[in-house]
C-alpha cells in the first residue's frame, strides 16, 4: 500500500463513546497492516464529550506529529467541527469510500471524520484505507483549498 501521507510519522485516532466500538476495529485494522497509530481515546463506551478526543487529533495533524487523523463520534459533525476550529486542519465527513476519495483528491483533507452511527461494520476500513492511499490532485484544487484559510 503507497500512501501520500508520510508514514513514518503514527496516525492519530480518536473517538467519543459512539465511536468507541469502530475506533478499535481501526486500531485493529491498523495493526494489521502494520500502521503505528497514537489512540488519544476514549477508551470505553461511558458517555463523553467528543472534542475533549478531537481537539488532541487535530493538535497532533497540525503539529505534524501525525501522518493524518481518524476522527469518530455519532454523526462525525461533532468531531469535524471541533478539529476543524484548527488552522491546519481540513477535516472531512466521509460515509462511503467515495467520499473518502474526494476528501483527499479535491480537498486534500487531513482528517478522516466517521459517522458511527451511519455506517456499517468493515466500511470504516475501507473507507481509511482509500483515504490513506489517495493522492491530492493539485491543480484547480489547490486554488480552492489555499483559499479556505481565514488569516
């Protein structure tokens, strides 16, 4: 598997309680394929507050300790609005491998938002697997990205 991202650096993941079950069938999913990860919780299915998860992932893209971020929660909007609260972060909502695909082909996103509640077992992985190996497209998309800055 080639992938843009710079895997030498682990992959950060983290989830609120809604999550929690996929978030571990990732992990596993990265430990299959022999991806280091950096699991920033949570750590059980008792209720809790998704940005106290999403803000250390996005620290961790931003800081570029991280190769991209796996964010999970209910409906992922939680957790894609608090990471994207970060400069450095373009997180996407992605459902289906699709959009996972045109996440990071038109919008070079670096955080992967899943929706647990919406989503069916084994869709996660493949939808992290696509992100994780498309390339950014560059070109026109490139204009419209540098312009989602706000400074």
């Amino acid at each position: 598997m080639q992938s843009p991202f710079d895997m030498t650096k682990p992959v950060a993941i983290g989830c609120d309680h809604a999550g929690f079950d996929f978030k571990e069938d990732l992990i596993s999913f990265l430990e299959g394929k022999g991806i280091a990860f950096k699991d920033f919780g949570t750590y059980s299915t008792e209720s809790v507050d998704y940005a106290d998860f999403a803000h250390p992932v996005a620290l961790a893209v931003e800081g570029g300790e991280a190769a991209f971020g796996i964010l999970l929660c209910g409906s992922a909007n939680g957790v894609a609005i608090t990471a994207n609260k970060h400069q450095g972060i373009r997180a996407a909502i992605c459902w289906g491998e699709e959009l996972a695909q045109l996440a990071r082909g038109h919008n070079n996103a670096n955080v992967i938002c899943i929706p647990a509640r919406f989503v069916r077992e084994g869709d996660a992985e493949k939808m992290v697997e696509t992100f994780m190996t498309t390339e950014f497209e560059g070109g026109r998309h490139e204009r419209r990205v540098q312009k989602m800055r706000c400074a």
